[in-house]
C-alpha cells in the first residue's frame, strides 16, 4: 500500500514542501530512504523503528521504501521522522489512508517514542498558513514559536503515540499556545547616562540610530568604543511586528529560540575577531545563518575590527549594500536576510596610543601602515560615520555629570524615524538613489559646502552620497525639511575627523 504524508524543507529563511511518499509491500524486509536525504534523514529509519516499538507498535517483516520528493532538493536533519513514520503507519494499514489528509508534519522522534524540537518550524508555520493548510502538528516544544502566526490549525504533539491515537479516533491534542506578540516584555538595556563625557561620540551615536547608518569609533584602548556600541540597541525603535517575525524566522532555522515565542529586542552581535567567513555571513557543509543574518534588523559589532581577517571584512560589502547575503552552492542558492547597523571600533595603530597626549606611541611606519591596510577603501566608504573616541583625562570623568538617559535620545530618534517613515518606508541610510534626490533638498550653502569639501578632500561618489544620507538624517533630528549648510558640515565632520584612521 502507498501512503503519502506531507512535510517541509527550509531552504534560506523560505519554507519548501516536501511530499513523503511510503511503500509497505512484499519483499525482503528493511527500510530504505530515498530522494536525496542526507546521514540524519537516514539514520532516522533506526529512530523510527525504536519509538513505534516504544509506542507498542510492531512493523509488519515487509520491505518499506520511502521516497522524499521532489527528489533534486536535499533533505537534512531529522524533522522528517515524524511524517516517514506517519507515512508508514498508514501504509501497513494501522492507520486510516485519510489519516494524514490536509496535515503538514514535522518533527524528531526519539527512541522512546517523545518528539523532540527541530529547527525552522516558524517558516513552516508561515508557509503553510499561506496556503491554507489545515493542521500542522509540530513538536510540543516548537509549539509557542509556530503559534506566533496563528494558533487555530497548530497541533503540537509530545509523543508518537499520542500523535496515533488523534489520528485513529480523533483524541483530543493540546490546544496550541496564544502569543501577545505586541506586549511581549523586552529586557532592560544598558543605558546611556552610565557613559560620561564622549560629547562628539555620543551624538554620532544618535545621528546612527535616527537614521540607520554604519560606524566606525577610532580610539586608544578604554575609551569607551564598546560601551557607547553597546548602548546603542537601546536607542532604537522596537521591533514592529513584521520586522520581529523576520528575526526570529532567522533564529528558528539556527535553532537558537531557545523555546521563546517571538524576538521583541533587536539584536546584538558581536563576534570574536577570531570568526571565520562561513561564521560570519553564513555557509557552511549544511548551509546556516551567519552573524550578520543574525543581526538582522539589529546591531552587528565588529569591535578590534582591525583584527579581523581581511578576507572576512570584504564579504560584508555585499549585505551592507543589498541588505541579503547569498551562498551559492554546487546544488542551490540559499539567501538569508541581512539588514543589520555595521558599528565597529578600531584603535589608530597597534599599541594604540598615536596621538595620546599621554603614552608614547610605539609603532613604527610601516607597522601603522601594514595595520590599516586591512581596511580597504570601499568598505570604508560603506560606513557612514567615523568617530574619534579620545581617551579622557581623570578629571574630566569625576568633573563629568551623566549624561542623557537612553529614554531621552530614544524618544528624539523616534521622532526622526517617524519623518522618514513618512516620506519612505526606509531609513536614510537605505534609501534607494531616486528616492535620496527627493529626500535631500540642499539649500544653496550647503551645495556650495558639499562641492568645496569634495575638491579638496577627493571624496568618492560613494562617500559623497552617505554624507548627504547623514546630513538628512541630521535635519530630520531638528525637524526640518531642508538640508542646510550646518547639515552637510557636521556630516562632513564625521568622515574628516581623523584622516589618519582612514
């Protein structure tokens, strides 16, 4: 008897249907899997037999073939126990041919029977709410995380006999979880009236957030590069609620939820600068999201960013660009969102204290100039606002009142993001060309400003176009609609600051 259950497959952060079609006929008894699965889907036929066992059902001595289709796709992990299971119950007649209709099934069984949380269960749940499927059983544990799109056709199951006894005489399942997504509680970030001093630094730091663009903090050793990266997801809108799906998305198909329901706080990210490539914008044997996918719609900190290989630094241009990185493989393209605020911190040379009015810097010529080779010119021209972070002076910590609370500035760069939202859906920093000509109307001065700056300095095209993105986000700060010369100076002044960090 042919039996025919339906499953899905997460390519990228997109839900693909996989139909699992199982045969029980006469022949030497075994289990084959085919269809393109890898060691896990394989190496499933052992789990599967030890949990019907464990569930007092015993495989009839037939040959049992499972074909995984469409069969050009490759299937990994093991979220298709469940179905090839299901399949095979209804093929050797335990179960009702109509058991499984209108059901899509995902889940890894254990050998006791229970079933255990797989990775990507919200696309799926996204992917089959799409196209009306009318119950998804997924495990107990993925429950919260697949309610967040709806909770009515959500089956969760703990055990594959109690997913059989439904399926044979309709027992009762658990009703699925409903999740507040909107009044979820957010953590307590750290907060910006703990930074004393960094005036210049500081206000950056609102001009990044209002407007969404990249930084580059240069300064010695403990003057407060990190303190000021890590304050700043504290400064940001929250998550709405379609950019929170979209995180999490990436999050489930890391496995890295850790049974939360919905990500409320963007996120931050900050690797070592010991990461590899595939670490940082995702691959691998088994492709998987990167750390720039998983900032997603957040901050990712590259702090020592001169201590990063250069081969990993130039992988980010492509994603600071189109906010996607794709990972081309022998058989598929996978593409993961990656639409993430670059904040990095640099010291100005290996011992870090050229310009110190108070420690000798140590470094020779050549040692400063091999140090910042490793920044290339086009990256540098992706990041926005370059910032020097001097180191201060004991008295002006002590003499040094706190500064703003976070509260404050959060609600001043809300109010800017709120002008951007009404002239695009898209902040500043990623405003499409067409959309950027009419955003930034430069009053006379200010064109005068921008082309002397440009003579003198040799700004590239590029670089030209983020000042003015600054100097928009600027005014949208003071409220105003026009792009004045004190706009386009103190953009300027973030890309002129410190010519030798460059």
């Amino acid at each position: 008897m042919l039996a025919h259950v339906r499953s899905a497959s997460v390519i990228g952060v997109q839900a693909s249907p996989i139909e699992v079609e199982v045969d029980v006929a006469t022949g030497l008894p075994g289990c084959h899997i085919v269809g393109l699965p890898d060691a896990g889907v394989k190496e499933g036929r052992i789990r599967i037999r030890g949990a019907l066992e464990s569930a007092g059902i015993k495989l009839p001595p037939k040959r049992i073939t499972v074909n995984l289709a469409p069969a050009d796709v490759r299937k990994d992990g093991a979220a298709f126990d469940v179905p090839i299971a299901v399949g095979i119950l209804t093929a050797a007649g335990v179960l009702p041919p109509e058991a499984a209709d209108g059901a899509v099934m995902v889940g890894e069984l254990a050998l006791d029977g229970s079933i255990r949380p797989v990775r990507g269960v919200l696309p799926i749940a996204a992917w089959a709410r799409d196209r009306g499927v009318r119950r998804l059983f997924v495990p107990r544990d993925n429950a919260r995380e697949a309610a967040v799109v709806g909770a009515d056709f959500v089956r969760p199951v703990g055990h594959l006999g109690e997913l059989a006894e439904h399926l044979l005489s309709g027992a009762e399942l658990p009703s699925a979880p409903t999740v507040d997504a909107i009044t979820a509680e957010a953590g307590r970030a750290p907060d910006l009236a703990d930074l004393r001093g960094q005036d210049l630094a500081r206000r950056a730091l609102e001009i990044a957030a209002a407007g969404g663009h990249n930084v580059l903090f240069v300064g010695p050793p403990g003057s407060g590069k990190t303190m000021l990266a890590r304050r700043l997801p504290g400064i940001l809108p929250e998550l709405t609620f379609d950019e929170a799906l979209e995180t999490t998305m990436v999050y489930s198909v890391a496995g890295m939820l850790d049974g939360r329901a919905l990500l409320r706080q963007r996120p931050f990210r900050a690797p070592h600068h010991t990461i590899s490539v595939p670490g940082l914008v995702g691959g691998g044997n088994n492709a998987r999201p990167g750390e720039i996918s998983l900032a997603h719609n957040g901050v990712l900190f590259l702090d020592e960013l001169l201590e990063f290989p250069r081969a990993a630094l130039e992988t980010l241009r492509q994603p600071l660009e189109e906010g996607a990185i794709s990972i081309v493989r022998a058989r598929r393209t996978v593409t993961y969102p990656s639409s993430f605020m670059l904040v990095t911190s640099c010291n100005p040379c290996p011992c870090g204290h050229l310009g110190s009015p108070r420690r000798i810097c140590t470094c020779s010529g050549n040692r400063i100039d091999s140090y910042r080779a490793k920044l290339s010119g086009p990256l540098l021209d992706r990041i926005d606002l370059h910032v020097d972070v001097p180191a201060l002076s004991y008295r002006e910590l002590a003499d040094r009142d706190p500064g703003e609370p976070t509260a404050t500035v959060r609600d001043r760069v809300a109010a800017a993001r709120d002008r951007q939202r009404s002239r695009s859906s898209r902040v500043n920093a990623r405003l499409h060309l067409h959309e950027l000509a009419e955003a930034v109307a430069l009053e006379p001065g200010a064109h005068a400003l921008l082309e002397r700056a440009v003579d003198r300095t040799g700004l590239s095209a590029r670089a030209i176009d983020r000042v003015r993105r600054v100097a928009r986000t600027i005014a949208d700060l003071e409220g105003r609609a026009a792009v004045k010369a004190s706009d386009i100076a103190e953009a300027l002044q973030y890309r002129l600051l410190d010519r030798g960090a460059e």
